[in-house]
C-alpha cells in the first residue's frame, strides 16, 4: 500500500511538472537581453503579427481591444482602402444571373439487425445486449433397453450411447422489456411495411436502405439559386442579394470617405505647432495667425471644401503696422487709488425641499437541480423572490419634524417537480411615522404599523385548507413614544404606550385560533409596549448588513411574554443592479401555538387526551442571486 502511495504521488507530482511547462514560455537562461536587433519588413512583421493573433493562449478573453486592433493593422497593411474602393465600384451588380437547381440532402443513421426482421437505430448507447438466452438440455435415451430388445446393437453404437454427454440447445430470443425500460423502439419489416411505421425527421421527406441494409437514408430535395459560374457567388439567399449588397457597400463606402481624416500639423516660425483635420470636405472655416521674424502676424482663413483639398483665404481689410520705439521726454503718470471698501453682499437663500421619494426593488433566483440518480435523495426546486420597497418622506428642518411612510411588498414561490408551484413567502406592510425633535438625538414619535399576506397561505403539504388569506389575518399598532439615534443609520423606537389590533374577517374560512384569537372572536386587541430597532452596517464596500427588530409585551398578558418579529438581511453588490443576498426571517408570538410532537412524529397528549399546543420560534431563509434597481 506504500509503495501505491508512492507511485500515486509521483504521477502527480510529474502531472503538475508538465502541466506547467505547457504554460511557460521558453526563456534564455543565460542572457534575458537578446544581443541581436530585430529588424522586420512590412511583409515579415504582418507573418510575425498573424502568427500572434492565431495563437489563442496569448490573448484574454476579457478584453479584445489590442487584439482587435492588430487585426485591422494588419488588415490595411495588405491592401489599403484607395485600392479596394475602385475595385468594389467597378463590380457589375446586375450582371449576376441565377436559377433555381435541385440538391438532394441527405443523412444516414446506422442499423442494428436483431434478427432478419427487427431491428433498432445503432445511435442509441445500451449497457448490455439486447437478447436473452434459454438452454435446452436434451437426455439421451435410456442404454439398457437393449437387454429388453430383439437383436444385440452394434458394440460402436452401445458405447456412444453410455458414454455420450446430454446435448444442449441454446434459444436466443430479443429482451423487449429491457428495450421499453431504456425507451428504445423496436422496428419489424414485412415486406415493404414497418411496424411501427418509422417517422422521418422534420426536414426530410423520403427514407431508403443502403445496399447492405446496415442503414437507413432519409433524403429531401432542396431547391436553391445557384449564380452562374462568371460571377464570384455560388448559392444565393434571396433573389434580392444582389441589389441589397450593392447598396450596403456604397453605403459603407461613402460612411469610411466621410469618416477618413488625417491631420495636419502646421508650425510657424517659433516651431509651435497647431493641428488641423483635413477629411471628405466641409464648409466651415478656421482662423491661423502667420508671424514672420518680425512678430508682425496676419490671420488666413484654411478651410477643406472637398476630399484632398484645402483652401486659404487672406483676412480681409488687413493692415500691417511696425511699432517703432521713440524718446519722450515729459510722459503724464495719472494715479488713482484702489477702492478698499468691502461690497455688499446678498446671502443667498436655501430653497428647502421637503418631499423626498425612494423607490427600490429587487428581484432574487435560486435554483437546485438533482440527477436522476442521487442517492442523498431530495428534488429539484426553482424559487423566485420578489422585494419592493417604497418611500416618502416629508422634512421640514426649521421646524424640526419630519413624516416618513413607507410600503413593502415581498413575496416568493418555489416551483418543484413532484408539489408544483406554492408560495414560501407573503409579506405586505405599510409603516407611518411622524417625528418632532425634543433635543439633540431625541424625538417624540408616533408609529403606526401594519402588516398583512395579498394571497392564500396553506400548511403544506395540504393544500385544500387555507391558513391565512388577505387581511385574515391582518395586524396593526399604533404607538406613542420617543426615538433615539445614536449613530447615522441606527434608530430605537420606544412606544410606552402602543394598542396592537390582531383581526380575522373571514372566520369561515379562516381558523382564526391558529393566529391567536379565541374561538368565538374575530379580533384580539392588546394595550402594551413596543421597541423597534433598525440599523444598517457597511462591513466592506459592497457588502451591506440590514437588521429590524420589533418586539411587543402586553400589559394584560404577562408582560415578560416578549413577541418578536427579527429579519436580517445581508447583500454583497457586485455591479449597481446584480448582487447576491441572504434573508433570515424569525418571529416568536405567544398566541401562536403549535402542535408538539415527539422524536417518533407523533403528537404528545395531555392527561385529559388532547395534543399539546406550545408557541415555538418561526425561522425562514433564503439565499439567492438577485437583480436590484433602484429609483
């Protein structure tokens, strides 16, 4: 067993040698500057540049750009433009002719012959043979019934029958069973009809056997413009080619005239240089200023009115004057003193801008897909996630308040082969808040919240009974309290006195105990305390960290019974619209009970017979790719 490990080592030790020499490039060990120059002509460099651009491990994949751009280099190194321009124009367009002519297509699949007349298509991969086998063991007749006969056999005869062995007969029949269970179709022949009668391919119309019945040839004549043979076209696709290619080449033409420029550096006396673009010709004219060694200068309008030609054209009313130095004797200074006082400015006033709207939403994707054969079990799944967010808010600084309402609309489904399409998420709140500053990172804040489904909820997997439905069930509170922040994106809303309303409007439908409310009522209505805590933390760029928590004690309950609903939502953004994103949701509501079951699955009963009900801690995730755009 060593010795394997050892062996096994070393293959993959020499693998991953080799593996890497592929990707080396030959270096000289001796000297990394070569001595010699390296001298080309214009036909050596466009080889030495053909041969990199057809090599494929040189270049990325991510970015074409110098490939792209050797290739045109190399392009208009064979042939320039002003030589394949005339050769395009001079081409007879309508002097192609064409005319239909038959071709008969056609393609061959292999015959598998399981006897005279049945056969399969070869094309399809078996594991085994199709055949069983019968042995048939024949006994020979019983030896000593020559004692009981007339005559004595002849002595050869009597001994080939004592010692001779059983003969043995081997039937071979076709296994059509396992050909059912690997979906493969028997085909029989009779005369000239097939059982079943062989279906042709889409764009095939007539089948025949090849002389040796080892396949078969499904063939369809095809009707094509074949150009005659003076013209550089074979197989036309339309009869309107001609013509169409004929304008997309002068249209072609006239765009790279219009578009070719080179440009001219024009230096003047002092060698300062100015570019000027001279292309296919155009009306507009631009001013130089020409100097001798004087520094005298005049102005020459320099124009392009047409492909290869430039115009120049003097200033007009031009007239040169020489500044000449002269003595004075008495020049008159006049003084005047700077004005030092300050001027009176007008503060600009701030234009406030009290409504502010956000709108955002995002959509996410998972997917799993098992094969046919896995032996962790399990299916494949498809879940979709659609989340969005709408805000508007009203701030008004010079008072010091501000109202901020919100919506959120998220829901999800999740599609698998054996339960179909069924939602996994259901989520429809509305918030609204109204904030007046106290002092500093205080507010007095009044909250209302309301949360609710859009459509039917089942307890999976039976679906025949609703749950829960639109606005059964449906909660909302309302509270009094104050806001604290003590950093940007962090805020903790404490309402002393909060009034939460828990409502099923369609008992008849609804079971409304599952929610929390008594049988013989539709509402359950509590006065208590609410906190709610939001913040939102930036790890690292991209990677952003979303926490809400809202917690509710009824005074009339026991008030250390806390309900909580906590979602966590962590998004990495990769570009401004894609990013990935985990969701986890947890909620806890005392009212809520479930039925308890033991290790074995089987409900836990109370001394008077009924199953034990408790409320347990709801938790969901979800993970996916998601596409977000924000508004």
């Amino acid at each position: 067993m060593h010795r394997i490990f050892l062996f096994v080592f070393g293959l993959f030790f020499m693998s991953g040698i080799f593996a890497q020499s592929e990707v080396m490039l030959p270096v000289n060990e001796s000297d990394t500057i070569s001595s010699e120059s390296i001298l080309f002509t214009p036909e050596s460099a466009s080889a030495f540049l053909e041969n990199l651009l057809e090599t494929d491990d040189l270049w990325r994949g991510s970015d074409e750009d110098m490939k792209y751009s050797i290739e045109r280099l190399v392009d208009y190194a064979k042939e320039s433009f002003d030589s394949i321009a005339p050769r395009l124009m001079s081409f007879q367009f309508d002097s192609v002719n064409f005319s239909e002519v038959a071709f008969i297509r056609a393609d061959t699949m292999g015959l598998n012959w399981l006897n005279d007349s049945s056969f399969i298509f070869s094309t399809i991969d078996m594991e085994r043979e199709p055949f069983l086998t019968e042995e048939i063991i024949v006994e020979q007749e019983d030896h000593l019934e020559f004692l009981f006969a007339d005559s004595l056999p002849d002595i050869a005869v009597l001994l080939d029958s004592i010692f001779q062995n059983p003969d043995t007969i081997l039937n071979v029949y076709i296994d059509s069973l396992y050909l059912d269970s690997m979906h493969v179709q028997l085909y029989s022949i009779s005369g000239q009809e097939f059982t079943p009668p062989i279906s042709l391919p889409e764009d095939m119309s007539h089948f025949t056997f090849l002389s040796d019945s080892s396949g078969i040839i499904f063939s369809d004549t095809v009707w094509a413009m074949v150009a005659n043979e003076d013209s550089p076209f074979y197989i036309l696709p339309n009869e309107k080619m001609t013509d169409s290619l004929k304008f997309a080449v002068e249209e072609l033409l006239h765009y790279t005239v219009e578009r070719d420029s080179v440009q001219l550096l024009i230096s003047d006396i002092n060698g300062h240089k100015t570019p000027f673009w001279i292309g296919a010709g155009k009306q507009d004219l631009y001013r130089f200023w020409v100097k001798n060694y004087r520094n005298d200068s005049i102005t020459i309008w320099m124009g392009n009115p047409a492909r290869n030609n430039l115009s120049l054209y003097l200033e007009d009313e031009v007239n040169i004057n020489r500044m000449t130095k002269k003595v004075i004797d008495d020049v008159p200074f006049t003084l005047a003193q700077a004005e030092t006082s300050l001027a009176e400015i007008e503060t600009l006033k701030k234009v406030p801008i009290f409504w502010e709207y956000d709108l955002a939403t995002s959509f996410a994707f998972s997917q799993a897909l098992l094969s046919k054969y896995w032996a962790k079990g399990g299916q494949s799944s498809i879940s979709t996630l659609i989340d969005i967010k709408g805000e508007a808010k009203y701030n008004d600084t010079r008072k010091k308040q501000k109202w901020i309402s919100s919506g959120r609309l998220k829901y999800g489904s999740i599609f698998s082969g054996d339960y179909g399409l069924r939602t996994n998420t259901d989520i429809f709140e509305i918030n609204s808040q109204y904030n007046k500053v106290i002092q500093g990172k205080f507010d007095f804040s009044t909250v209302f919240y309301m949360k609710n489904q859009i459509s039917k909820g089942y307890n999976y997997p039976n679906d025949s009974v609703a749950v829960s439905k639109f606005l059964n069930p449906g909660t909302f509170t309302i509270g009094i309290g104050v806001e604290y922040k003590p950093f940007k994106h962090t805020q903790i809303n404490f309402s002393l006195l909060s009034y939460k309303n828990t409502f099923v409007l369609d008992t008849a439908v609804i079971n409304q105990t599952h929610h929390g409310i008594q049988a013989d009522r539709r509402t359950k209505q509590e006065l208590g305390g609410q906190l709610v805590m939001k913040n939102k933390l930036t790890i690292m760029k991209g990677l952003e960290i979303n926490n809400s928590l809202r917690m509710f004690a009824s005074y009339s309950a026991r008030p250390m019974n806390i309900d909580f609903d906590w979602e966590i939502n962590l998004k990495k953004q990769f570009t401004w619209f894609f990013a990935v994103s985990a969701n986890f949701h947890m909620i806890y509501d005392k009212d809520i009970l479930f039925s308890i079951t033991d290790d074995m699955d089987q409900p836990v009963l109370l001394p008077d017979g009924k199953q034990l009900k408790e409320p347990r801690l709801q938790f969901r995730e979800f993970v996916g790719v998601s596409v977000a755009f924000k508004f």
